[in-house]
C-alpha cells in the first residue's frame, strides 16, 4: 500500500488531473476541495503527505497551513502555486513547508517537480520510521 497524499486545491479538473497522476505513481489518492475540508480530513483520516495549494479562496493556503499545523506539526507539506512570490514562500517556511512548487506548467515540469518533492518526502519519512521502528 503506497502512502496516503492528500491534494488541497480548489479547481476540480486540476484535482481530476492530479488524482490521474498522482495515484499512476503509486500513491493513495485523496482530495479536499477547500481547506476546511482538509482540516477535517486530517482530524478523521490522517493523510502521509499534503499537497496544497497556496491560492484558495476563502481559506487560503497559509492560513490552512496554519490550521494543519495545530493539529500535526510533523505531516510533510508540499506547496503549489500559480503565482509565486518570495515574500510568501518565506512565510511558509516557518509553517514547515516540504517543497514550493510553482503550478505554471502543471502538465509538464510542474508534474516532473511535484514528483520529485513526494520523492525526496517519502524518503524521509521512511527514515524516520525506521529509526522509530
């Protein structure tokens, strides 16, 4: 069983794209539409690692960050955006933030990019639990 990746972005032919993608990798597939459904996501079926997107409305991506962290400071997170801006990928650095994706090309070198980020995530996870086991 593959680990579980959560996708937290609000454009549903981006999360179709994704779960496609996504679980063609090997990984279990789960989605949330918003960040309050990610929040309840996490508190019922803790995903391995999220994926989420920076710009959302209502809730957006730092303030689910926030959210998340409250209730799992550990969980990898892997940031997508369409608009990059240093200021606010600094700002996510302290919320712990995996990997800063920018979602421009998502059909080619941002697939390619997110890739390597759940690569790099799930190695480390697999050493941490390692060293716990």
């Amino acid at each position: 069983m593959g680990k579980r990746i959560l996708l937290v972005d609000d454009e549903a032919d981006f999360r179709e794209l994704m779960d496609t993608r996504i679980s063609g990798w090997g990984y279990d597939f789960i989605a949330a539409a918003n960040g309050k459904e990610a929040v309840d996501i996490l508190t019922h079926n803790p995903p391995d690692i999220i994926i989420l997107d920076y710009v959302m409305p209502e809730m957006d991506g730092v303030a689910t960050l926030e959210e998340i962290r409250k209730i799992d400071k550990e969980v990898p997170v892997i940031m997508f955006t369409a608009h990059p801006d240093i200021k606010a990928m600094k700002g996510t650095k302290k919320l712990g933030v995996s990997a800063f994706i920018p979602k421009l090309s998502v059909y080619a070198e941002a697939q390619s990019a997110l890739k390597t980020a759940l690569d790099l995530v799930e190695k480390k996870l697999d050493k941490k639990e390692q060293k716990s086991g």
